[in-house]
C-alpha cells in the first residue's frame, strides 16, 4: 500500500473536513443578478460520500465550485480542515486546489495526444506533487486501466476514459474528491462502475467526495443526499449506502473488481 510521501492518510473517520457556512453567490453576467447559492450550511466528514441532488438550475455545480476554491462566494465561508480558503488568493488557492482536491466532470476531458498513463500522471507532475507510484499502480488496477496505460484516450471506451479520470483525480491522494455529474454521459453499466470507484474511494480509502449529480440511482450510492432547490438546501437524507456502510461485521465493499476493465466490451457510452 503507497499511502506515504506527503500526506497522511485520511483516515475517515467522519471528523469535519470541509465546511460550509453561509455560502450565498449571485451570478452577475450581463442582466440581473442569478441568485445561484442564497445561504448554504452543510458539513462534509471525512471518508463521507456525499450526493448533492436537485433540479437544473438549482445550484449544485455553483456550490461544488465554491467548496472546491474554483469560485468565490459573495458570502460565506469555506473551511477546510478547519482553516477558511474562501479568503486564500491565488496563486496560493491554486497549490492548495491542486495538493487537497481531485475533480471529475461529465466528459474525462483527457489530452488526446497522451497515453492514459500520462494523462493520469500529468497533473501531479506540472504542479510538482510527489509521486507514489505503489498507490498508483493499486488505483491503475482497481480501476481495471492496466492493460489499457499505453492507449490513447480514442481507444478507449466513455466508461474507461471516465475512469482514467477518476484516476487522474485521485492519484495525488487528495483530501477531497469533487465529482460534477460523473456518470452523465455513461450508460448504465458503464456508470456503475465509475460510482463503484467513487463509494470504494470513500469506503476502503477514506476519500471525501462530494458528488453533484441528478441521477437518482447515482445518489444512491452515497451515504448521504442534500438536495438542493433554488440556492437552498431543501432537504437532507441519509443514502442507502450509509445503512450498508454502518452493518457491523459487513465486510465493507471493497474496490470493483476490475474484470469488465480489462478488455471485455463495454457499452457503448461515448
Ligand atoms: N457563469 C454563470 N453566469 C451566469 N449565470 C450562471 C452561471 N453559472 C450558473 N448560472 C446560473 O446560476 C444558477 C445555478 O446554476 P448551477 O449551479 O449551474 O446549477 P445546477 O448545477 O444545479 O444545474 C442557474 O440559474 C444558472 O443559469
Ligand atoms: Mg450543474
């Protein structure tokens, strides 16, 4: 196991890492102002897996960008391990977004011209982070991506580009794992397993992620559900995956198994 270098390892043990309070933004582009976030109070543990739903429109990928240091919020406060980011200026926010956060979005967006070994290891090298190459190969495996590490990004399928994304996402051991509709794009199957590697991320590594998604069979695989409705938290459930995770004795579920990953057809997602 490669959990060393330059991070202790998040332990998940449900303490406080990222925190929000008072988070309002209005989006002032052109016409009147669009009050995406109107005061927005939530608490992500650590090694919680958490599902931000709600309508289009209201706010979630506005709140995941404000926890995330990628906007600033007209009010409100971010705390991170305690120690507020809302304030930090670049470039400052940017080392600390690069050491502490991983992103996926709904397409991988990988270079076209890299390998996917590359791909996964390029951002660690342009913000000079330390390698951990055992970590590495065990994410490379659990997300079945080893027989594919010399392949170009179009030889891929969408479920294999978007797990080499969360394997670029989370090669650098982020603290927070932020995830904007990961399986928008995927069919079923394919989605599955992204969200297969998302819960083990959180359930076997400890991994915090905050999920925005409108799929409600992706919200299921969440320990918990804030649903979101006009800049607002509307409503707060715990997710099926919260009972699972609790049973004691369970055997928590551990990485996918990688054997769809390696070879076999995929469907036909993108
Ligand atoms: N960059 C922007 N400029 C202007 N309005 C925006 C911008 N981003 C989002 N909005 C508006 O803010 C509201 C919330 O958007 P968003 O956070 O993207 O919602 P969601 O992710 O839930 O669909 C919407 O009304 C949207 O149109
Ligand atoms: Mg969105």
């Amino acid at each position: 196991m490669g959990r060393h270098v330059h991070d202790p390892p998040e332990t998940g043990d449900g303490s406080p890492l990222l925190v929000a309070v008072g988070l309002a933004l209005a989006h002032r582009r052109g016409g009147p102002p669009v009050h995406a976030l109107r005061g927005v109070d939530a608490v992500f543990p650590r090694g919680g897996f958490t599902a931000v739903t709600g309508p289009s429109g209201s706010g979630k990928s506005t709140l995941l960008h404000c926890l995330a240091g990628l906007e600033r919020p007209d009010a409100g406060t971010v705390l991170l391990r305690g120690r507020e980011i809302t304030g930090s200026a670049e470039p400052g926010l940017t080392r600390l977004r690069a050491r502490e956060f991983g992103f996926v979005f709904q397409t991988a967006n990988l270079l076209p011209s890299l390998t996917v070994a590359e791909n996964i290891t390029l951002g660690q090298r342009l913000s000079g982070l330390p390698a951990d190459r055992a970590w590495r190969e065990e994410l490379v495996d659990a997300l079945g991506l080893g027989p594919r590490l010399r392949h170009r990004p179009f030889e891929l399928s969408g479920g294999q580009r978007q797990r080499a994304a969360v394997a670029r996402a989370l090669v650098h051991r982020p603290s927070v794992l932020f995830a904007d509709e990961p399986t928008g794009q995927l069919d079923s199957r394919s989605g599955a397993r992204v969200l297969d590697a998302l819960r083990a991320a959180a359930s076997v590594y400890g991994q915090t992620v905050v999920m925005v998604t409108h799929d409600p069979a992706a919200a299921a695989r969440a320990d918990r559900v804030l649903h979101l409705r006009d800049g607002r938290i509307a409503a707060e459930a715990a997710g099926p995956a919260a009972s699972v995770r609790a049973l004691p004795g369970a055997g928590g579920p551990g990485w996918p198994d990688p054997g769809g990953g390696t070879g076999a057809p995929e469907g036909g997602a993108g």
